[in-house]
C-alpha cells in the first residue's frame, strides 16, 4: 500500500472506524449479513487481509487479520483480533496454512490486486477458499463511492 493511503488511516484512525456506527451503519450490517451466509462453508483457519480495525473480522468470528495501518491494528487487536502488521502483496505467513482468506473491500487499496491475490493463493491450505467483498464500479454504490473521491472525500 502506497505510504499516503496508510497515513491517512493512521491520522484518521477514529473517523475510519466512527463511519461504520454512523454513515455506514446500514451498509456495514447488510455487507456482515451478505458474508455470513457463507460462513457455514469455508474452511478454517479464518485470515482478514486488510482487516483495519476489526470490524468485519469481530462481526464474523475471523481470528486473525493483516493490515499495514499499526493505528488500525490496535483497534482490531482490541477488538480481540490477533493481528499482524504487514501488506497484501508481501503477507508474512508461510504457505498453506489458512483455511480461508477474506478480502473485505480492501484490492480498492492495495497496490497491485494481482500479486495480493497470489498471496492469498499461497497462504491457503489446499482446497481453501478466498472471499471477495467488493463494491463494483458500476454499480449504485460504487457511483456513490466514486462521486465521494470526485468531490475529496478523505477515504476514497
């Protein structure tokens, strides 16, 4: 992750994690709804890459999470996340280990999609799954979300 996208997780740490009980309230619960219809099916461990503060890993009963924000991993790791400090293209695990990888709206922020779903790939034990949570482009939200970067919005 470019240095500028962690910096501006790590001075807005608390508004990050404020919008989720606020503006996103209702996003946030239909996205936790959404990902725990498939819970029953994915093989455990369970890893959050990009877990940021600990929001959707806490909601779904993921254990471990990665990110490159340390503000965020204190707030994950008090959310009783065990947390690693670190970046999707580079995920300092060994091969084959996890069960399943989520990756919960974090490729808009990595810096190359490609190699972070290789790691991913490489981290997961044979027969595992990765779960993408993603805002597409094209759809409603994604226009709402690319209006907000239009218009400066801190986050997008």
């Amino acid at each position: 992750m470019v240095e500028s996208k962690v910096r501006v997780f790590d001075s807005l740490t608390s508004d990050y994690d404020a919008w989720f009980e606020e503006e996103g309230r209702l996003i946030f619960a239909s996205e936790v709804e959404a990902l725990r219809q498939a819970l029953p099916l994915l093989p455990k461990p369970w890893i959050e890459v990009g877990v940021g503060s600990g929001r959707f890993a806490q909601a779904l009963g993921i254990d471990v999470g990665l990110d490159p924000s340390s503000k965020l991993l204190e707030m994950a790791r008090n959310r009783g996340i065990s947390v690693f400090l670190g970046r999707g293209e580079e995920m300092p695990f060994q091969d084959g280990v996890f069960g399943t990888v989520f990756l919960v709206v974090t490729l808009c922020f990595v810096d190359s999609p490609m190699r972070t779903l290789g790691e991913a790939a490489r981290i997961l034990k044979s027969q595992g799954k990765v779960v993408l949570g993603l805002v597409l482009r094209e759809s409603p939200w994604g226009q709402l979300y690319q209006g907000k970067k239009e218009m400066g919005h801190r986050f997008y």
